[in-house]
C-alpha cells in the first residue's frame, strides 16, 4: 500500500506544480472524502500518454479522480436508474470497470436481482431470481453443434436481435453420461476458462441429472454440511485454477414403469437452498461475486492437481444456526405440477399463462413440495418458482422466480431435453 | 433576508481560487448550501474564499441562479437545456465539481443528469479518457472486468 500512496501524491504535486489551480486549498478540505478512491499509476490500458500530452493528462486527472464519491455516486445512481433494460443496461456494467473507486460504487449501487428484477453482471446470473414476477427468458436450441443459448427477454420474435445473451450450454455425449457444460459466451465452453459456470451431468440412463457449481457455496447459510472429498488435495490457492465443482443440485426423472405415454414426474432437490427460502423472511444464498479466478479467498478455494474436487452434502450436518428449527433447514425440493387430463382434447393440461404454446413432453412447471413438519404455506407450495416449455421449433421459454437463480434454472431446463424414452 | 438594505451593501463576497471577488445577492448566495452558514454571520466587509471553484465556475452558477427563476415555468427545461448546451465536455466537468462542491440548489441534479447522458452507451475507454481516470486494477480484477465486459457487450458505439 505504501508504495501506492507515494506515487498518487507525486501525481498530485505534478499537478499542481504544472498549476492545477483546484488542488490548493482544496487538499486539505478535501482528504477526507477521497477514502479508497486514490489515484494509482496506470498498469496496462489505456497506453501510457505520450510527454507532450502528460501535462493535461495529470491535471485532468488529478481533479476527476477526486471527484467526490458522493457525486460519482449520484451519477452511477442515475444511471444504473435510467438503464433498466438490455443493451442499454450494459453501460452499468462499463462503469463497474472504469477504475477502482467507480467499481466500487457501481457494485454498492446495483441490487440483486430478487431486489430489483433485472440482471446486471454476471454474477446476478447466480442470484435468486425475483419473488414475484418471474424473470422471463427464452431457450434458443441449435441441433447441430448441440449448443443451448440461454437470452433474457419474452421471446425471439418480441425482443428481435435486442435479446441479451444470458448463459450458453454445449452438450457432450460421453460414453456413460451426457454433460452439459455452461458457460457464459457461447464459443468457449472449456472449464479452465473464466467463462465456465458450472455443468449438468446425467447418469447412464438419463434419468438423473446432477448440477454441478464452478463455485463455491459463498456463504454459511449453507443447509446442510459440505465436507469435501480429497482434503490432501487442499493447498493454497494458486492465481488462476480449472474451476472445482459443486453439487448444488440433483434432479431426477421417476421412471415409468407402466411404460405408457404418461406425464413425467421430476423432482428436483436443492441442496444449497433451504426450503425456509420460499417463505417470508427466508434466504437462500446471494453470492455478490465471482470467487475462482482470485486467490483472495486462497483459504476457502480448494484446489486439486488430479481429480476435481467434488464437494459432497452429506445428510449428517450439524445446525450451527440455533434460531432457526432443522426442518426449515432442509433443501428444498422442487416438484413439477402435476399436470390434468383434459377429456375435450384429449391431452394432459397445464395452465403456462400464455407462455407455452407447443404440447410437448418437455414443458414443466415447478413448485415447492414441502413435509407438513416444515410449515410452508400452502399459497407458497402452489407458485411456479421455474416455469419451462416449448413455443416453436427449438425454441422454448423459461421464466423461473425466487430462490432459483438463472443458472440453476437454466440447468434444469436443460435436463428436460435429455431424458431418455425409458422414463417416458 | 429579514432587514431591508440596499443590495449593494448587503451583498456576499465570494473570492474564488483564482482570486477574483464575486458580489452576489443573499439570495444567490443561499442557495449554495455549502456556504449558506456562513453568509448569517458575514457582513459586506466578510469575503467568503472558495477553495475549490474557478471564477468561470461561478460566473456560469450565478447565471444559472440568475436566470432559472427568471425563465417562465414552462420554459425551465428548455432553459436548463440551453445551459448545459453550451458548456464544453472540459467546462462541464470543472462546474459539476464546482457545483458538487457548493451544493448548489437544482444545479447539482442538472449537472449530475447531464454527465450521466454523456457516458450512456460509452465504452470503458471513453469514461476513462472523459473523465481522466486512470485504470488502477490489479491483473486479476482486470480479468474479472474483462470476463463481465465480454458478456455485457456485444458491440459497443464508436466513441
């Protein structure tokens, strides 16, 4: 740090000995509302001014990179405020990488998504989605490269090329499981890259899938205990690591055993959310970042040189959170609704509100199934927290809410487009 | 004011940092929050320096102070446009801390408003030079810039 503080004030004297009028007088005013948003030599863009404009630069700078916090924080406010919708949305994200101070406040100003409905960086990607309206978004599939393409927006024809790209999927056949892996670009799907987010593994038969996290469980809201297998592989933490990955999820398709043309039953359990998240005043986890390319959390990362770490939830897991009952404590587990047999049309029925407009046996629609013992609401166990189905050729819409975040939901969808004829 | 006199001899002195000495009307004067404690206990022998504002600065915040209430209500916006209109990116930026520093009534959201516009649909690079800010990211939080940059953009206007 000290090193650092040097150079900012040598900046400061240029720039006044050059007759930056602002800074005198105004330095000792002023020291106290600058905290964190010092100036520090440049490190790599933009390229280095030349001598002949190094004078204005320093003297430009020295006055915007003290501008007070408190109006840098009006205008990131007025920003982020008037761009509520994607591209334009985008600039918000510009503002977060303008230099530190502005990071900073961008990311004090910009709610998660169960606060105010919209996606912002990626990171809100992880984030529970909205408690009541359900983030709208649409499933793009391209059958011949396998790919799955994830966009905000109602669907391709009312957002035309205005749809923003949320998460991308590949999907790879192996020889005893089918992965998808998602990422969020949809040209680079390898796992050592910064892009990766996690990944949906099916079992041979394709009748339970298991979502795995790039990430870490952030927090300590954790429901039950996550020890992780190979603890000789923990180290400390180098720079950049192939992301580990975490069992967040599982979701499986109950087999048919009448081998008749029927509804699905799936079930879907989060391990890392707890069902108190649907009630009133429960949480579940809000990462606020992106954790697996630091080693700032070198302590919490864990790191293996063979095999992927795998981090298990065992069932055994102690309550370290006196105030709140066990049951509440336990994942959620998510159910699809059962769907009614509809005599005139001769089909099996469930009401998308508009959303689906195509029977197919992949439309679903989730909602929370609670043991009497946990005490969830009865209007709670009948909303649609993830709501998937098909509106045209490849393409499909998928609007899911509160505690689900768009990844988890992105991957549960995903599951329904690979489940095998036998549990049909 | 509670006691009438003639403006002259009630008026503030305001000395800016560059060493010209502004008279302005209480009025005026109340309306820049910052020194407004202080013009209770000046009198017309009391010049009240500001440090941090350039005679320009306060020329163009007195005119604004001057000239808003005198613009019909319908006519503020149009006025408030006008204002900001013929300011350059440089000018812009020095009266925004200016009026950021002496709390100016009205002015502070005019300015604020007006510089959130400018940086609307700009890339990184453009805030950066605009507002003269010099990148201080380490490595990796550049990389974690970078990896959410990428994916909020696809295209960006040409600066």
């Amino acid at each position: 740090m000290m090193p650092f503080r040097t150079i900012v004030y040598e900046l400061k004297d240029i720039g006044e000995g050059i007759g930056n009028m602002y800074r005198k007088g105004a330095e000792s005013k002023h020291m106290h509302w600058h905290g964190k948003s010092h100036i520090a030599p440049e490190c790599s863009l933009p390229p280095p001014p030349s001598p002949s404009s190094f004078s204005t630069v320093v003297s430009e700078q020295s006055r915007w990179a003290n501008l007070p916090p408190e109006l840098l924080l009006d205008i990131v406010q007025r920003v982020e405020a008037s761009e509520t919708s994607w591209p334009a949305r985008r600039v918000v994200v510009a503002c977060a990488s303008v230099c530190r101070s502005w990071r900073e406040i961008t990311y004090s100003v910009v709610k998660t998504p169960e606060q105010c409905s919209w996606l912002t960086f990626p990171i809100s990607l992880k984030q529970p989605g909205p408690r009541d309206a359900p983030i709208q978004c649409f499933i793009k599939r391209e059958r011949v490269t396998s790919t799955y393409r994830l966009y905000l927006g109602l669907s391709p024809a009312l957002t035309c090329d205005m749809s923003k790209l949320l998460l991308a999927a590949k999907k790879i056949r192996r020889a005893t499981c089918t992965e998808f892996l998602l990422s969020l670009v949809p040209d680079d799907f390898s796992r050592d890259s910064n892009t990766y987010i996690g990944k949906l593994r099916s079992n041979f038969l394709g009748t339970k899938f298991t979502i795995m996290d790039g990430e870490p469980p952030h927090d300590s809201a954790v429901p039950l205990n996550c020890k992780l297998q190979q603890r000789d592989h923990l180290k400390p933490l180098l720079p950049r690591v192939a992301a580990a990955n975490y069992n967040v999820g599982t979701i499986s398709y109950e087999l048919n055993v009448l081998r008749t043309r029927g509804p699905r039953r799936m079930c879907c359990t989060m391990h890392l959310i707890p069902i108190s998240a649907i009630q009133e005043g429960g949480t579940a986890p809000t990462p606020s970042k992106f954790t697996n390319c630091y080693n700032e959390h070198a302590s919490t990362t864990p790191i293996s040189k063979g095999k992927k770490p795998r981090v298990e939830f065992g069932s055994a897991g102690t309550d370290d959170s006196p105030g709140s009952t066990p049951s509440a404590r336990e994942p959620l587990i998510l159910k699809n609704k059962a769907p009614r047999w509809h005599e005139q049309l001769q089909c099996w029925c469930l009401n998308f509100k508009g959303r689906v407009t195509v029977a197919s046996v992949k439309n679903f629609q989730l909602v929370a199934a609670a043991e009497p013992s946990q005490n969830v609401a009865v209007a709670e166990q009948e909303k649609v927290i993830l709501q998937f189905g098909k509106i045209g050729k490849d393409i499909f819409t998928m609007d899911y809410r509160y505690p689900l975040s768009a990844f988890q939901a992105f991957a549960i969808c995903l599951s329904s487009f690979d489940t095998k004829p036998a549990c049909e | 004011m509670a006691e009438k006199a003639s403006p002259s001899s009630n008026s503030i002195s305001l000395k800016t940092v560059d060493g010209k000495i502004f008279k302005v009307s209480p009025a005026i004067a109340n309306q820049m929050l910052t020194i407004q404690p202080l013009i209770k206990d000046s009198d017309s022998s009391t010049i009240i320096s500001l440090p941090d504002v350039a005679a320009f600065h306060l020329t163009k915040i007195i005119e604004y102070l001057e000239g808003k209430p005198a613009a019909a209500p319908s006519a503020v916006d149009a006025f408030e446009a006008q204002f900001v209109k013929d300011l350059s990116p440089e000018e812009l930026k020095g009266l925004l801390i200016a009026v950021g520093y002496l709390k100016v009534n009205g002015l502070v959201d005019l300015m604020a408003n007006t510089v959130a516009k400018l940086i609307e649909n700009k890339s990184v690079e453009y805030v950066r030079k605009f507002f003269g800010v010099v990148n201080d990211f380490t490595p990796a939080e550049e990389a974690k810039c970078r990896q959410e940059h990428a994916w909020a953009f696809d295209g960006v206007d040409e600066d």
